[in-house]
C-alpha cells in the first residue's frame, strides 16, 4: 500500500522546495513574440524599447502659418513684417512641419493684405507652437520593463513608438488527466456507482483564473500502464501535468508509481488537511502534481502548489492570497498533525466580520462554491474558539461581504427566490444563506452572526409560533419577527402513496422507512411534538434517528427510494412530485436584529418581501400563504 | 461647422441621460446557452437550479460492510450477531449501496468467522456510515441565482447537479471605426504627416479589460459616404458602435452628421476636459459613441460611457472606480466650465499618497501608459493647491503603489535601467520616474514627493557638484547624496559634423541651430555657465531658447535634423548615432530623503547600484564613470 509511505510534511518547507528543485531542474517560464496591437494583459518577457519617436515628425500644434523664425526677427507693433506668399504656408493643428520652416504663428495673430501676404507684429521664436519629434516618447527609450502587465495604453504607446511585437511571457499549458474506472464524464443521468467527473473542469477553471491555458485530457482507467502513457502524452503537449486520483480512497492508486517510473517524487504526503496524499513530482523541468480525486482536497493542493508554481513562471508581482481578520462563530477544532483548511462564510454583521465554519466533507464540492474564505490552522495549533479573532483568507472581495445579507435559520426553498429577487434588482447585493435549523438561527442571531434567520417554532402550550422562544432567548429584546409566510407542512409520501399512509401513526407500520430533519429544526420539533401527542415512542418508527438538513433533501431521499415518509413542507413535496398529507399550516417568519434593521439590505429584503413578484414566485412553489409578509409581527 | 453646435451637458447628466435613452430604446443584454465546463467567469443570465443530486446514489463513506439495518438489531458485546454471507457485502469508501441493504459497519467493527461470516458486537442504526443521496446538492436547489459571475467549483457544483449547459450573458461586441485621412495602420516606418492609427487598439484592449469582444474595423477616410457605411456595417456586426474621429482638430468631421442620418444624436458636447466634443449617439437599441481622435481625450470618453454602457449591460455588482485620498504636489488649474480629467502619478512617500499632476496634453498617449491615476477635477472648481488633499481614482493597486520607487529629478537613461533591474530581481517592486531636471528633483524631495533624485548641479564657484546646492535648499540637512555616476557631457551633433562645431563658441556660427533642455536642468545650468565663460550672449545661439526636457529627446531632434547640436551624455549621442565632442565629466547623485532611507524599495536600489549588472548595463549605454555607485557620498 502506497499509503504505508506517506510523508507528512509541513506545507512551507513542501512548497519551498519544490519550487527550488524545480528551479534546480530548469524550470522557467518560456516566451513567446506576439502582435502589439493583441498583447494587452500579457506580461512582457524583455525591456521594450521604442523604434521610433512620437510624433515622428514636428507637427502644428495651432492652427495658423508656419514660417522660418529668423524671417520674423524685428517684427513689432510698429515695425510689422510681411511676409510673402513664399515665406509661409498655411497649416491646421497636426500638420507637418516642412524642413524649410521651424515656426507657428497662430492664425489670430496674423493680418492678411489684399494681396494674401501676412502680416505679423511680433517675431516667432524657434520652434514655437510646434509639436516636436519625440514629444510623446522617443526612439530608443524604455517604453516597458521588463516582466510589466501590458495596459491598453501600454499598447498604445508601442504602437505609437513604432513596435509591432512585443516578447511576452508564454502562458504555460496546464494538463489535467483524471483517472478512475468509476469515473464518468459529466451527465445528467449517471448510473448508480458513477461518479461524475467534474474535478477537470474545475481545476482548468481555476488555472485559466491564473493565466495558464489548460487542457483537460480524458479519463484514465486505473491501470498504470494507461496512466503512465498518459502522463507521458501530457508531458509532451503542457507544461505542467496534474496527475487527478480516482475519487475512492481504499483502491489502488498507481500515481506516484507512475510518476517516478516518468520522472521524480519531491514528496508523497503534506501535512495538510484536506489534501495529504498530494505527490510533488517533476520530469526534467515540468512538474507533475498528483491531487487527490476529493474536489475539496483537490482545490486546496491546487491552490497551494499550482498556483505557486504559475507565481513562478510569471514572476508574479502579487503572490498568495488577501487575508483579513474576522470573528469565529463556533469552535473549530483540529487535529496538530495537519495544517487545516476550514472553508468558512463570511458576514458583515454588525460591523464585524464574523466567520461561519462550513460542513468540512471533502466531497462536498458546493460548500466551496457556497465559502466566503478559507480558516487557514496551522499545524501544531488545536484550533480555534468562538469569538476568537482569526485569519481568513479571502474567496469573495470585501466589498461583496459587506453587501450581503446573511440568512442562518430554518431551510425554505423560498430563501433562493429571495436571493435572486434581491440580487436581480440591485446587483451590487448578495445573499448567503445557511440553513442550520430554527433554533439555530436564534441562536446565530444571539450571537450576532446573522442578519436574518428564518425561524417556525411551535409552542406546544398554545399553539403560538416563533414568540415564546424569541421571550426566552431575547429577554431584553432588540430583535423584530417580520411575518413571511404560512406554509403547509405535512407527510411527504412516494407518489402513489403505495404504504398508504395517511396520519403520523402509519409511520409505526412494518417496512415504513422514515427520514428524520436535523434536531433544533423546527420541523423536527413539530414532528416530535405531533408523535408525543398521538403516544408514539421514537424508536417505533423505523428510520426517526435519519436525519437530513432540509425539506428538500429529505423528499431526494423519498424520491429516490431510500425512504417513504418524511415531514416536510408542500413546496419540497411538489419539486419532487411527491404524494403529500397535510398536517398543520405553520407561520414561517423572519427574526432579524435591530442592528440589522436599518443596513440596506434588509430593508431591500423588506420590499422584497412586499413586493407582488414574491407573490407570484411563491405561487409557483405552492403550499405557501401570503398574508402581510414584510409586516412586522413584534418589535420585541 | 458643427463645433457651434456643441452643448456642454454635465457629466453625471449626460451619462444618466445616455443610459435613460439607451434603456427606453430597448438597450438590454443578450443572453446565450454554453456549456457548463466552459463557462467560468461568465456571469449568469438566470437562476441554475440542479437537475439531479449529488451523490446521486446512496454511498459507503467508510470501508466496511453494508448491511440491513434491522439485520443486527440486539447485537452486542455480550450476544453478538452472526451475519451470513448473503447478509453483507463488502464496500470500500464510495461504493454504491445496493436496495437492500441500509447501513455501513466499520471494518474495524467486524469480526471475521472461520466461514466468513462477520460477527458483529453493536447494533447499525439506519443509514449510518453512508453518504446519502443529495449531500452536496440536491435536485430542484437553486445552485446559482440570476447575474451571478460562475466560479471555478460552481462550475463544478453545476456539473454534480447534472446541469450540462447554461445560460450566461453574452459578451456584448464593440465595434470601433477610426476615421480620418491622415490616419494610417500601426507601422514602423511612417511617411511624415502620417498619423499611426493606435486608439482602435487602445480602445479595444480596454473594452475587452470590461469583458467586451472586440472588432476593430479598417480605417475610413474622411467622407460622409463611407463613414456612414462603417458605421451602418458596424452596426449590422456589433451592440455596441465607438466612431473614432480623426486626430486633427480644424478639420471637417462628419461624426455628428452621420450617426444622426443613420439613428440619433442624445448630446454631442460634454462638459468634461479633455474629450468635450463626445457624440452620445444610437440607433434603436445600439448606442454608437463618437469619440474624438487625440488618444488620451478619447479614453477618457471611453471610460465614461462604454464602461458605463457595459456595467449596464453586465448589471455588474461592481460599478465604476476605486478612489484614495492624496496629497497635491503642485497647484492644479482648471476652468471652471468642465469636469477635468489630470492623470497624476502617485507615490507613497513618507507615508503619505502624494500625486504629482503630469502632461495634460491630450495627444500624449504614454502619459496616460505612466499615469497611476485621475484627478477629477469637477465642473465649477476652479482647481487645488498644492498641499491640498484630493481624490484620486485609481489606475493602479495600493499594493502596487507601495511599493513603487519614485523617482523625480534629472533625467538619465540609466534610470530606466535602475527600473528594470529593480523589477526583475523582485517582481513586487516598481519604479516611476518623472523627468524635471535637477532642480526640480531637489524641489521634489524637499515637498516629500519623492524617494529619489538624480542631480548633477554645477557650482560655478568651484567646480564642485551638488554640495552647495544641498546646503542651500536642506539647511537642517535631512538627505543623503548617493554616489551614482560620472558621465560624459557634451556637444551632440549631426553624424559627421557638417557644421565642423568642436567648441561652445561654434554654436554661434550661421545657420547653426541649437536645441536646448529646460532651465533648472543641470545641463542647462553647465550650458548656461559654459556660455558666460566664453561671453556668449545666449541669444546669439539660435535656438537656445528651444527646450526639450531629456538628452533623448534633445538627441532625437539633432538626429531628425530639425536641430544640428545640443548640449548632452554620451550615452544618448550614442543611442541616436550622433557625434560627440566632450566637453566635461560631471559627478551624477541620486539625493534621498532620510524618511525613505530605510525603505525596501530604497535598499533595494543601492543593491541595484552596487552590482556587477549595474556596470555592465551602463558599459553598454557608454559615456559611464563608475566608482562607487551606491556609497554615501555625505549625509547632509
């Protein structure tokens, strides 16, 4: 077992040295000459120097006459001179200057007699109102530096300085090979046990982001003599080769064989989290990366070590990554092995800047998409605790986190709809939501991480929705419950209803498999609260411990066979096209901080909210009704 | 003529108007559908929701054995459970789980029988250890809303999610028509009068920067016929038309008169300077911008309208610039009749972001490529002092302002050398530098300006360089005198010396014309010195009052033949071919501020200074004395 072999070592002194073997090995950028007048953003490879002056020629700079200015000499208000028709040459601003003349006089200061000679009241100096040669830039002048970002006026001025072409730094040809016999190419109805390969696009994505060309070449069974040749084709065609595991980890993994039957192995394993099994490898001057199949684990390698190696190549001026220090919302904890990356969502919420730990599933490629930033641990610390103060690489600008308006709370498809209504009506706002449970958006407004938090508790005294809880976790107050909607939750059921289940009860009969919402959810409250009521033990109903973390993903697991019931709203149930029983109409509201209240963003939300395409989007949904959403139900 | 037409519309006006008008003619962007793995950086025209779940099968998240979960209800450490052979099946991490089984145990939580059957000691819960359908995204989620720009693992998110193509919107396509007689495409080797025709470039290069396709049309004459038929092609082919003028003010333009006969004209005259005679022109609901020729007014138009026209377009979260305070070097006049646009460079220095205002000239193209930002100055200012704190927008990032060298004094041409070296062995610094003689460095550094000046001021008492003058302007001292270079001065002159000049005193030999540098150059200084030790009354040179402000561009007329001497370095009669007689050897220092003595940029260049490439590099310009370059010479 390859594993047996790992290494475990700390991410600078990998990166460090890979670079500087690579170096040792010959690695440098390559160049290439292109035309000036398509080179705007390349990075120039050598100095360039101007072939010619501009303007290349003395120009007017006035309209007027141009003349000899020893012809003018002595002339004054007294003593006007006239000149005739050979001694001056009428010229518009731009003109050129012939080599018989070396002045300007303006056409205002210029008397004409009846026999179309000039008159003129004061002598021209040499030169005078004349667009010199070189003005702008002059033959053999340094117009760009060597290894500069070439501007669009960058591009002008070499055109203007007589420079056609211009030696720019190449942009390297990044391979990336997946490999793995379950692998599939991407599809919209994959078999059972496929697993779509979507890391390629990924990671050429990623590369094209840093200036590289990439090819993403087909997939490779896992065998090594097919890996091999493959990795031996890349190596022809790029620069650089990403060598992409299959996704299953337990199987054999032939890349680091195959890289040191091509080439050379720097190291089998950094101290990194997601992300250890990396191969440093390189043949000759190119390096070949081996990334784990996890889309995670792959990213993160990516962004450690091709980025810096595309640093390299274009001897960038910036390198690395923004960082910026934010509050930590909950407790990370981590093991001291491994330097640990803690994708994270970022939100401007009271004027701080409060980071959110995400699910840290390697295999789950939307929490990247989802991140505002990375919680870079180092190796050696433990973690971090809430309220700490930690660094957090940038994935989105500032300016966007402070623009958007975050919702942690109770899951409803409608929260999309929302999003899209607000960015779509003013692009500069954005909307992240996080869908933790009703109890734990209160919580997440408690501690000030949130804007928004969609909340449904029932109060099994009474009935009451949302306001006995808000009383027990704002005694003080400072908070609004803004009214949404009310929505229609009840038993979603495989369409046709085979089990004929028709109340909480049936979920008691054999061979019911139920699928359970996350504890702290409001749903999973409800339903506790309704099997309390009909005397029903939890452990009777086969499947209660299974819990999912939204409407919609509990009716997937119906909708495809891994269960027959669970509770959920009439929207989720409709998507899937579920059976569905009704069981309770439920008021969905939104708890949002009075220092929330004034920020643009709510109160676009608000109007959002009031507005008739709400409405009319909420329709399409179903299940929903709409009474004064907007309205706020208690200032508490 | 249509400039007694021109309106002067204020600027925020005429861009709401322009974009009203655009917008009630139908303006709006295309959309187009592409596919998935292609469409990174794109933004998206509508809200993506997934097509299936991700995973799309139930999936071992451990090695171990799948199981039915009722299978091993009861077992325990005390009555374990026997599973037979058809009761289990071996799973790696990954692999799909089959319909009837529902739970995973650890590998490790398996005892193997003799006859391979596996004993177990706890119960499985339903669906422990498996990584359930819809995870990462489920089917019916809204993966990205509407105008969001797709990242690399949303790229990834939508290809899990089944989603193959997307609808993004399109990259608009500019079209850009230069016009003009004069005008011919970039070239080397222009005949004189002729105009290069870069803007297209130029204008290209920044609408694709604004995620804009390009078309730059073939140049037009000057005739109302063809322009129209440009501009009714351009208009066949694109969204978006820019009718680039021809550079020559006083010329017939047929600008207005076309894009009225061929759609309408909304304003033609802006109140912005340069670029006033800017045509907001459409037809239907493509706007056609007229632009005028002089390259810098004609980026000012363009980052006023098409940016703006393309932020429109784009609905872009992102909209206009970045803005930082900074302190004015020197007064800045305006009229009060326009919003004027003064490109400045930038420096931090001391701590503070001081902008030095640069040429204003609107046909001086590489000020524009020099420029680190824009003063706007508004409508009804009459200007800033120096001293004053102004806004300046951008046009490079702080970062790269940091840790930007600037450099304002005498010029040499082996600052440009410093700069390349300085760059190339770190690619994070930069250096600026600004040519305004010698006394305009010492001027420099005393207002905090600058990092660095090059002097080489002559005291005529005793021969020696720089000392007096330091000691006059810096009586509390403050800076230390570097040693840089002696070099060569002397009289440039036409190759072959037609005009037999070996001395000053030849200068004042008929038809001898003389170009010289600006007054408060050292070279000047030692001209002007040379001059009264001979008794040569200045006016008895013909041209002495003909300025240019570096030895290049000085070198530059002698080798056009519009001068036959001036005073200059070696290295620059060498660049240009020219004779050369010696007149002195002169000390050349680089003075810098104690505030920017430790600064990197300012270590870096004594390093610089010190080195072997240094030598050479200037052993190649010629006319060099080295000695110590980068020893202090005196700490004042």
């Amino acid at each position: 077992m390859a594993f047996e072999y790992l290494t475990n070592i700390p991410l600078e002194k990998a990166r460090a040295e890979y670079i500087e073997t690579l170096k040792n090995n010959g690695f440098s950028p390559k160049t290439e000459t292109v035309a000036v007048h398509l080179s705007s953003g390349r990075i120039t490879a050598s100095p360039v120097y101007a072939a010619i002056c501009a303007p290349h020629y003395p120009a007017s700079a006035m309209d007027g006459i141009t003349v000899k200015a020893a012809s003018t000499f002595g002339a004054s208000e007294t003593t006007p001179i006239i000149l005739g028709k050979d001694d001056f040459i009428v010229v518009d601003t731009g003109d050129p200057i012939p080599d018989s003349m070396d002045a300007v006089i303006m056409i205002e200061d210029v008397v004409w007699t009846d026999d179309k000679c000039a008159k003129i009241f004061a002598p021209a100096s040499p030169w005078q109102h004349i667009r010199q040669i070189g003005e702008d830039i002059c033959a053999g002048e340094m117009i760009l530096a060597s290894n500069m970002k070439i501007t669009p006026s960058a591009v002008g001025a070499m055109l203007a300085g007589g420079v056609m072409e211009v030696e720019v730094i190449k942009k390297p040809i990044v391979g990336v090979i997946p490999t793995g016999d379950e692998i599939v190419p991407p599809t919209a109805d994959p078999a059972p046990g496929d697993i779509i390969e979507f890391n390629s696009s990924i990671f050429s994505a990623m590369v094209k982001e840093w200036g590289a060309e990439a090819i993403a070449f087909p997939i490779v069974p896992d065998k090594f003599d097919k890996i091999k040749e493959a990795v031996e084709n890349a190596l022809d065609k790029c620069d650089i080769v990403i060598l992409n595991a299959g996704s299953s980890a337990g199987r054999e993994d032939f890349s680091t064989e195959v890289i040191r039957s091509v080439g050379n192995v720097l190291y089998h394993g950094i101290a990194i989290k997601p992300g250890k099994p990396a191969i440093l490898g390189y043949k000759e001057n190119k390096p070949i990366l081996g990334v784990p199949g996890y889309p995670v684990s792959g990213i993160i390698v990516i962004e450690q070590f091709i980025k810096l190696i595309l640093e390299e190549w274009y001897a960038s001026s910036e390198k690395g990554y923004i960082y910026k220090k934010a509050i930590l919302a909950r407790t990370v904890v981590s093991g001291l092995k491994y330097e640990e990356f803690v994708r994270v969502r970022l939100g401007m919420v009271n004027g701080k800047l409060v980071a959110s730990p995400l699910n840290r599933g390697s295999g789950v490629v939307s929490s990247f998409m989802k991140a505002d930033g990375i919680l870079e641990i180092p190796q050696g610390v433990e973690g971090y605790e809430a309220g700490e103060e930690v660094n957090i690489r940038l994935l989105r600008n500032e300016n966007e986190l402070s623009n958007t308006l975050v919702a942690i709370g109770s899951h409803d498809p409608l929260l999309d709809e929302i999003m899209d209504m607000l960015h779509s009506s003013d692009p500069t706002m954005f909307m992240s939501s996080t869908h933790t449970g009703s109890m734990g958006g209160i919580m997440a407004v408690k501690r000030g991480e949130t804007h928004i938090a969609g909340t449904h508790l029932l109060d099994e005294a009474d009935g009451s929705y949302n306001y006995s809880y808000i009383e027990k976790y704002f005694p003080n107050g400072g908070v609004y419950l803004v009214e949404c909607v009310e929505r229609t939750q009840g038993l979603m059921l495989k369409k046709g209803n085979p089990l004929n289940i028709n109340t909480i009860s049936d979920l008691k009969k054999d061979g019911v498999r139920y699928v359970n919402r996350q504890k702290g959810s409001g749903t999973r409250i409800l339903t506790d609260y309704l099997c309390k009521k009909e005397n029903i033990a939890f452990s009777d109903i086969y499947g209660y411990d299974r819990e999912e973390l939204t409407h919609t993903s509990v009716a997937a697991q119906i909708a495809s066979d891994t269960a027959d019931a669970g509770m959920g709203i009439y929207s989720a149930a409709k998507l899937y096209d579920l059976d569905f029983v009704p069981v309770c109409m439920e008021q969905y509201d939104l708890l949002i901080p009075e220092s929330a209240w004034d920020t643009p963003m709510v109160k676009r939300l608000i109007e959002v909210l009031k507005s008739d395409e709400f409405r009319s989007r909420l329709d399409s949904l179903g299940g929903y009704k709409l009474t004064n959403p907007g309205e706020v139900r208690r200032h508490f």
